[in-house]
C-alpha cells in the first residue's frame, strides 16, 4: 500500500509540475513577445498618458490592445493582476516530486558507485546544496555586475559549466541532468520572488503613497526576466532528460547536457530577435548542427561479442560460446541477479516495480527484450548507477541472446 500511494503522489505532483509549468512558461513567452513586439503609440492621447508602446493583436474572435507604460501609470487601477503564483507553484510541485523521486530515495537514484561513492545522506545534502547555492552565486554575480550585461552573461555560462561538470562527477548521469535543471529553475522562480514582485510591491506602494516611483525596480524586474526566458529552453531539457538515457549515460555527459542547453539558449534566442522584427538564420542553424554534432558523438557503438568462454549450456554439435549467448536460462539468471531488485512483483529497492517492468519470469523478459537490450546492452544504463555490478561479459551475453532473437 505504501508504493501504492507514493506512485499516486508521484502522478499527481507530476502533473500538476506540468500543468503550473505550462501556465509559467506559456505568460512568460507571451510578455516577451510583448515586449518586443510593441510599437510607439501614434495617438497623442495615448502619448499624453505616457503610454510607451502598444499593439494590436486578433485571438479567439476578438481584439486586443495591450499598452505599455514607459515609468508607472498616472492612475493605479484598481483591478491589477499579478504574475506569479505560476512561478512558485512551479517550483513548489518540482520540488516535492524531486524529493518523491530523487531525495526519498538516494541510494537508487542519486548515488553511482562507479562516479562518487557517497553515503545517502551526503548525497541528498549536496543535491539540496546545488540548488541553495546556485541561487547565491548567482544572485551575487547580477548584484555585482549590474551595469555589465555582457560579463555577466559570460560568467553565468561559465557557472553553469562548472556546475553541470561538478554535478556529473558527484551524481549518477540521470540525477546529475535533474539536479542542474532543478538549480537552474531555483534560480528562476528566486528571480520572481526576491526581485521581480518585490520591486512591482514597490512600485505600487510608492504609487499609492504619491511618492514618486523609482526606475531601478523595474530596470532590476526587467533584467531577472530576461535571464529566465534564456534559461527556460536549458531547463525544459533537462527535466525530460531522464527519459532518455543516451544523453546523461555518455562518459562525457557533462559536456553533451552543455551543448545541449547551449543549442537551447541559442533557438531562444532566434526567436527573441524574431519578435524585433530580425530574422537572423544562424542561430537555429548553429543550434540544429549543434544537436547533429551531439547525435552523431553519443550514438552507441556495437556491444562487444561475448567471450566463447562464458559458461554453456550448449546441446551436443553446439558452440559453447553461442550457445550461452542465445540461451534464456542464462539471460534470467542474470536478470536474477541485477534487474529484480527493481523490475519484479516484489521488489526489494523500490516500493513498486520500477516502471511497471518485471523480469522476475523468462516470458516477461522476453517480452521487453528490446528495451533489455538498448538500456543494458547499447547504452549500459542499466542497472541503474551498475548498483549490482554487471559486467561487461554479462552485458555482452544478453546482447548475443537478444541479436539471435531473444529464444
């Protein structure tokens, strides 16, 4: 009953992270279009309001005419909506299926003996520590370099390098590839609500007191805004990342989430300058051979055969070594011995079969051979962070089974 329950709150926080995060990224892209997209108002009205910019725009049947203030408005209406419960439930649900998934469970998921051998309850404290003191370091470089966006950008890459090569030298490739979108996604929801709404509160107590309003809230809010559009597109990959083990895998898994991100950073940035009116090809163009290049560096090579000298069960004329190979008896031995701690009726490292798989009867790892094959075999994935110790020789035994047709 309690796996049971863990994988409804598992379903239910994921989708609620979804549906929050779609609400999030949906307003955020839509404001900066907006923003690059309005134009100076030609109504002298408009003009005499101090109206800055405004547009047109058709949906759903009806007409739009949203308008930008240059400083604040003269009037604070009275009906004025805020944007942000979708940055903190975003985070909120992230965060509590990161510690369902990920902190309740470090042994299995964070922890790779073959990166760092770490006991669970260090690991779970630098897991929460990248995301403490990403959003720090970070925070300190903007408040630092305030007026150099250039250095400061360049810096924040750098960051971000350097953490993701930390992370995939701590962490298992899978929890490394979380963690640094979990970091980043930190640092963007702390951007709302340390400087983008605490400076808009300002902003309207100034108003509402007469007082003048200051610029440098809105120059501060503008800025932490930008920077999370850029980051978006990085941390969407990262968090789908964990469906597909090629990427975080790789022996340099470091480097592909980096170029990977940079391919993102860069399609974000076409279609910012797209709403200025600048189509400028080269970005996707660098962004797409960019994802190529990845591709063709990460694709799996072809297992290596197994040795003749693995055990045979071989009938009489039979080569021992094919034999072996080919034969299921051996593959659900070594299922026994890997793969049922996890993918079984009862497993003993998971509440439920990791999932939904069970290799606990040869039929039913026949059934998923081939998924056996390309998480085992192809891009030894499996078993998760080599917990149980598979081989080499093992690996290449249930590839010679599957390739002979998985009998």
């Amino acid at each position: 009953m309690e796996g049971y329950l863990l994988d409804w709150a598992n379903l239910l926080l994921r989708w609620l992270h979804v549906i929050v995060a779609i609400a999030w990224i949906g307003s955020s892209f839509y404001f900066v279009w907006l923003d690059n997209s309005l134009k100076p108002p030609t109504d002298k009205t408009l003009k005499d309001q101090g109206v800055g910019g405004e547009l047109w725009a058709v949906h759903g049947g009806g007409f739009y005419n949203p308008q930008k203030y240059l400083g604040a408005p003269r009037h604070l209406p009275e009906d004025l909506h805020w944007f942000y419960w979708e940055s903190y439930s975003t985070w909120l649900s992230g965060f509590g299926l990161f510690s369902v998934l990920y902190l309740f469970n470090p042994k299995v998921f964070l922890i790779d003996p073959n990166v760092a051998n770490l006991t669970p309850t260090v690991a779970v404290l630098l897991a929460i520590g990248f995301l403490v003191v990403g959003w720090l370091f970070y925070d300190i470089l903007c408040r630092m370099l305030q007026k150099n966006e250039k250095l400061l950008a360049v810096l924040v890459v750098a960051f971000v390098v350097i953490a993701s090569y930390a992370a995939c030298h701590l962490f298992s490739g899978r929890a490394a590839f979380l963690i640094i979108g979990a970091m980043i996604a930190t640092i963007m929801s702390a951007n709302v609500f340390f400087w983008i709404i605490p400076g808009q509160r300002k902003v309207v107590a100034a108003m509402k007191a007469g007082q003048p309003v200051d610029p440098i809230h809105g120059q501060r809010g503008k800025q932490r805004s930008v920077h999370n559009t850029y980051f978006t597109l990085p941390v969407l990959f990262a968090m789908l990342s964990n469906h597909y083990t090629m990427t975080y895998s790789h022996p340099h898994n470091w480097l592909v989430l980096v170029l990977i991100m940079l391919a993102g950073v860069l399609i974000r940035q076409f279609f910012i300058l797209r709403h200025k009116g600048v189509v400028n090809p080269v970005y996707p163009i660098v962004a797409v051979a960019m994802l190529a290049g990845t591709a063709a560096w990460i694709a799996p090579s072809k297992p290596a055969a197994a040795p003749a000298s693995a055990p045979s069960t071989a009938p009489a004329g039979g080569t021992p070594g094919e034999a072996a190979a080919a034969d299921i008896t051996q593959v659900q031995a070594l299922m026994q011995k890997h793969c049922i701690q996890c993918h079984s009726a009862a497993p003993t490292m998971m509440p439920t079969a990791a999932k939904g798989l069970m290799f606990d009867q040869p039929e039913k790892t026949k059934a998923h051979a081939q998924q056996i094959y390309q998480q085992v075999v192809l891009q030894k994935a499996m078993p998760l962070g080599n917990i149980t110790k598979m081989t080499d020789e093992e690996r290449a035994l249930i590839g010679k089974w599957y390739e002979g047709g998985a009998k």
